[in-house]
C-alpha cells in the first residue's frame, strides 16, 4: 500500500482537498476540530507540512478498509440497537428501504459483493412480489 510514488502524491493532494473542504461555509460548523487520523496533528498544521514531513505523517497514519459494513446494521423487530428491520425497511422512516453492506450487523471476513448482490436481490423480490399480491410495500 502507497508503494508507488503517485500514490503518495495523490495522497498528498487528497490531504489538501480535505483541508479546502473543510473550509466550506456548510461544513465549518459541524466540528470543533480536524486531526489527522490518531496522530492529533490539526489538519491546517499537517497540510502545512513539508513534502517529507507529510509522506512521513500519511505513512504513519494511513490505513484501509476492506469490507466496510453495518453503518446502519439490520436488527430484529423492536430491537432499537439497530437501523433496519429484517425487511430492510428503515425503522421510524416508512417507505425507506437499504439494501446494501451496511445493514450487515458485523463486518464479514470475505468480499461483501456476491453478498450485497443477494440482498438487493432478495429486496427486489419481496417488493416485486408484494406488488403483485397487491400489498403495500
């Protein structure tokens, strides 16, 4: 990871870009500061870095996610620890469906695809099937 040179360029680009969104009228008041990752490094003062100094911080810093999921985790009925019911519809919000890997109520250890290829089949089934029942979906 961010073995080739244009990554790190791009990283270094991605690091100014955030800093300029940061600056936007609708996102300044939403947080008191911005650090990078754990380093506690304020975003202004990393963006400020030397060339060097910055490669060394994003080295330090940076990681991935592979398989993110359950951002707005599926639980059983009534249950208020979670988003989605079993039906994927969106607790408190009627007609608001999601189907996708964030209703996963862990993350998995395998490529989320074939898995989220399911649930939004499996979605479009049951509404299609409603329909035809002529059932409120």
């Amino acid at each position: 990871m961010l073995a080739d040179p244009r990554d790190m360029i791009r990283m270094r680009d991605g690091v100014q870009r955030v800093l300029a969104l940061s600056r936007q009228t609708g996102l300044r008041g939403i947080a008191n500061s911005i650090t990078v990752a754990e380093s506690g490094l304020d975003l202004e003062a990393a963006a400020a870095l030397p060339e060097a100094e910055l490669d060394a911080l994003i080295l330090a810093q940076a990681s991935d996610t592979q398989h993110a999921a359950g951002t707005c985790r599926m639980s059983a009925w009534g249950d208020p620890g979670g988003v989605v019911n079993p039906d994927l519809s969106v607790k408190g919000v009627p007609g608001l469906r999601v189907a996708d890997a964030s209703i996963m109520p862990l993350d998995c250890r395998a490529n989320t695809h074939m898995t989220c290829v399911m649930i939004g089949e499996w979605l479009a089934a049951r509404l299609k099937a409603a329909r035809k029942a002529g059932r409120a979906v």
